[in-house]
C-alpha cells in the first residue's frame, strides 16, 4: 500500500497525538500543525493527501484555513476533514459549502478515524460516473439519459427534481450534502434553497422508492447523502 502524507491543523496536543498513532499505525506519513498559519505553509511543503483540519483554532480558524486552501490551485483538490465538536452544525454546514469533503466529531475513536481518512482517501481516488452514466446500486438503477429509475425491475415514478436530487447524491455515495449544495447542484447556482422544500422533496423521494428509500440517509443537522 503506498504512504499517504496527511496534514492535521489541530491546536489540541492530546488530539494531534491520537491522529499520528492512528494513522502511522495505518501505514501513513503524519505531518502535524497546530495553527491555521503553519497549516497553510506545510501544504506546500507536504503536499499531503488529505487534510484534517479543527474548525476552532487561535489566529486563523479552521473555516478561513478551508477557503483559503480551496480557493488556491495548487491546494483546490486535497481533500479535508474537518474535525469539529458537538454542536458546531453550522460551522459543518458552512465548512461543506467551502469545499470540505467530510467531517469527524469530537471526541471520535481511532477506528472511526481511521475508517473515515480511508473512506476519504478511497472516494478521491474513484472517478465519479459522467451525468450520463446509468448508476447501478443493489437493485436500485438510475438511467440519466431516459430520466427513469427502477427498484427491481419495476419503474419509479419521480417528478423531474426528485429524479435530480436522487441522481445528484448517487452519484457521490458516502458524500455529506448540505441543502444548499443539492439544490444548486440540482437547479444551478441562482435558485433560491428552502431548506424545508428540500427536506419535502426527500421524503416523498424516499417514499417512492420504498424499499431503498433508506438508501437516502439523513445527516442530522447538516444535509444528506447516499448510503455508501
Ligand atoms: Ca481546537
């Protein structure tokens, strides 16, 4: 397996130590910060493979240390975690629509850790299928080109952004989805988000597509995703 350099921002010593016995013990390089400032330098000097990044930090906060990173070319496609406390949801939210590609709660066991940087590092490395590929999931298919969906055979009947939001999230399964991204992603950057339409237009999704209706996972406080 080759060695990922993994950059962690993190301010909190005992957190720091816990990320570099866990991932070391995975076989990763660890390369650590404990400001927003020096996390930005090592980018450059690192170029690590992913990112994970505490949303409360002196100085610079997490938040800036996400936009600056994905407002650069050179650091644009290194996926972050963000590491984040209980009840910090807006902050998740908002750190999702900057380009932050998953989150980890504190406080959080080293498996999860490392399930979640593997998850990350895996889902970076898979291309995701073009608009027009049929998407194929146990026996839920998704046919882009015919607008159709069938569950076992047996065709769904979606309205146009049910079919969008369905196709949107399966393209990405394991992805957290804020309302905000699905619905631009759906309708395009201009449509003004309800968040309470989205949330309508899940269920009835949910609904229509009965038994994999669960495949459409909430994520409480913070958006949707497909099951992995
Ligand atoms: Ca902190």
């Amino acid at each position: 397996m080759a060695k990922d350099t993994i950059l962690i921002v993190e301010d909190e010593e005992d957190i720091q130590e816990l990320v570099r016995y866990t991932l070391e013990r995975e076989g990763h390089v660890v390369v650590a910060a404990e400001t927003g400032e020096k996390g930005l330098a090592a980018v450059l000097g690192a170029r690590p493979a992913l990112i994970l990044l505490d949303l409360m930090l002196p100085g610079l906060d997490g938040k800036e240390v996400c936009r600056r990173l994905k407002q650069q070319e050179e650091t644009r496609s290194i996926p972050v975690i963000m590491l984040t406390a209980r009840g910090e949801e807006a902050d998740i939210v908002a750190g999702l629509e900057l380009g932050a590609d998953d989150y980890i709660t504190k406080p959080f066991s080293t498996k999860v850790l490392a399930a979640r940087v593997g998850a990350v590092l895996r889902r970076t490395a898979r291309t995701v299928p073009a608009t027009q590929d049929v998407i194929e999931i146990d026996d839920l298919t998704i046919h882009p080109g015919r607008h159709e969906v069938t569950v076992a055979g047996s065709k769904v009947d979606l309205s146009t952004t049910e079919f969008g939001i369905l196709q949107f999230l399966a393209r990405r399964p394991g992805w957290v989805f804020t309302r905000r991204q699905i619905v631009r992603g759906v309708h395009g950057e201009d449509h003004p988000v309800l968040d309470r339409s989205i949330d309508v237009q899940i269920a009835t999704l949910r609904r229509k597509l009965g038994d994999r209706g669960d495949l459409v996972e909430t994520v409480r406080g913070v958006g949707y995703r497909f099951a992995e």
